[in-house]
C-alpha cells in the first residue's frame, strides 16, 4: 500500500467488548457483602489510566448505593 496506490478499509462487522460490572456475579457478591467502598474492573482502570492520551470519548457510571 502506497500514497500513489491507496486501498479500501472494509468495514469492521465483528462484536466489541463492551462488558458492565454489574454483568459480573463475583463483582455483585462482593458488592452485597460489603467488602469494600469502591469497585471497579480493569477495563475501567485503564481507561482513566489512558484517559490523558486517548483521541476518543468514554464515560465513566457512579452509582452510589446506602451510604
């Protein structure tokens, strides 16, 4: 591929990752339980990680439950 001789990109048609942690049981048992005041995954641990460096939106859900 060259600048003289440009190709199509085909569009992507395959599935993203796109998981909650409340699709997560472990996550919801320990949430039950009281174990800790914060949750969070590794998915969204990276993506504040990266949030400095990244070209693209994300959103980040708070839900506070009791206290």
């Amino acid at each position: 591929m060259s600048a003289k001789k440009p190709k199509a990109i085909k569009p992507f048609n395959g599935v993203t990752f796109e998981e909650a942690i409340w699709d997560d049981s472990t996550m919801i048992e320990l949430m039950q339980e009281g174990v800790a005041d914060i949750y969070t995954t590794d998915v969204i641990v990276a993506a504040i990680m990266c949030a400095a460096k990244s070209n693209y939106s994300w959103d980040i859900e708070i839900k506070k439950f009791g206290s």
